[in-house]
C-alpha cells in the first residue's frame, strides 16, 4: 500500500543496514520511498536518475527519498541501482551509536518530555539511543507479528515496559525470549499513552548479555 512504503522502508533499513528501496503501484505507476544509511546519499542518486530520464520524477536528501517511475522503467532503475551502489555498502556490523545510559527507574514521562526540546528528531538529528545496563527480562512473550514484549526491571528497583518489534534482528528478540537475569539493553524511550496513561516505554534496539 502506498501510505505504508515509507514505514516498510524505514524498518528494512534499521534491519539490514542497507539502503532500502520500497515501491507501491497505484494508477499505473510505481511510487517509492527510500531510505539510505550513513556515507550513501540517496538523494544525490535519484537525482540523478531522473535527470537521465531513468524514472519520472523524485527527490529528497541523503537519507531519504522519493520516486515516481513507469513499470517500463523498473529494469532500467534497478540495473543503475546496482552500478551507482556498488562499492559503497560494505559487509560490517552496524555500530549502535548510544547517547547516554539509564536506569529503567530515570525513564520518566518528565524525562521524555524534556528529550523533545532537542528535536524534532530525523535525519541529521537522530532520536536519542540510550544504554540500560545491568538489567533482567522478565515476562518476555511473543505478541502480533513475532514482536516481543517485556518488562525491563533495574537494581534501582524500577520497571519500564518494552518492545522489540519484528522489524529487529531475530536473535535480539531470541536473547529476550530467554528472560536473562542480567543484560544491557539499547533503545529508544517513547510515551505510553495507552488508556489514558502518562507513562512511556522502551523500544528495544539491541542486547547484550555479560
């Protein structure tokens, strides 16, 4: 669907580490969003191929973009995908960059609130990632679509709700599942507004286990 590519692009991005290119057909058309990584600058590429009449329209920025095309055109845009991308994505593990560590106890709706002030948060202002270190799962269970859900407890005595979508790596959501005495975890810190609470939550990035 149209209205989703944007999204579906953004999570396989997070997932693979790769650009990632996402297409809906509507009226006849291809229409897409994209979405790139750091040192590959989509915007720059489908500039260009619309200024070789590659595809019809599109634009954006380094990390983001998006594209108009015919379904004639599709082969041509893949095969000057693959030339204008090779090379420029190498086969590393992504580093998580973290902006600071919590206790589940300091992730307060205050808290959050008082992140907002820094953003909007996108490309060129990432949403702040922080390290929960030293903490146990507990209660992890497999929710909708292969999500994983839990609640994070610290030696401060406090607990914070989690979620590790489907979206993240398969073996995070594993390590989860086996509800370890003791973790890091790393993620982003969002509002629970669930049945009129004030509270907030942590989506889940990553894990280690000391």
């Amino acid at each position: 669907h149209i209205g989703v590519v944007g999204i579906v692009a953004s999570r396989l991005k997070d997932r693979y580490h790769r650009p990632s290119f996402v297409l809906g057909f509507n009226d006849g058309k291809f229409k897409g969003s994209v979405r790139s990584i750091s040192g590959v600058d989509i915007g720059r590429m489908v500039a260009a191929a619309v200024d070789n009449n590659i595809i019809e329209g599109g634009g954006g920025h380094a990390m983001a973009a998006g594209v108009t095309l015919t379904p004639a055109q599709l082969p041509a845009f893949e095969s000057y995908l693959a030339e204008a991308l090779e090379g420029k994505v190498q086969d590393t593990p992504k580093e998580l960059m973290l902006d600071g560590s919590l206790t589940p106890k300091a992730a307060t709706r205050d808290f959050y609130e008082s992140l907002q002030e820094v953003g909007p948060f996108g490309a060129g202002n990432a949403e702040p990632c922080f390290a929960l270190p030293d903490v146990r799962i507990i209660k992890a269970t497999i929710v909708g679509d292969q999500h994983v859900r839990c609640i994070i407890s610290g030696i401060d005595g406090g607990s914070l709700k989690a979620m590790a979508f489907a979206s993240v790596p398969e073996d995070v959501r594993h390590a989860l599942l086996q509800n370890p005495y003791r973790a890091h975890i790393a993620g982003t810190l969002r509002p629970d507004d669930w049945n009129g609470k004030n509270d907030t939550q942590f989506f889940i990035r990553d894990i280690a286990l000391p």
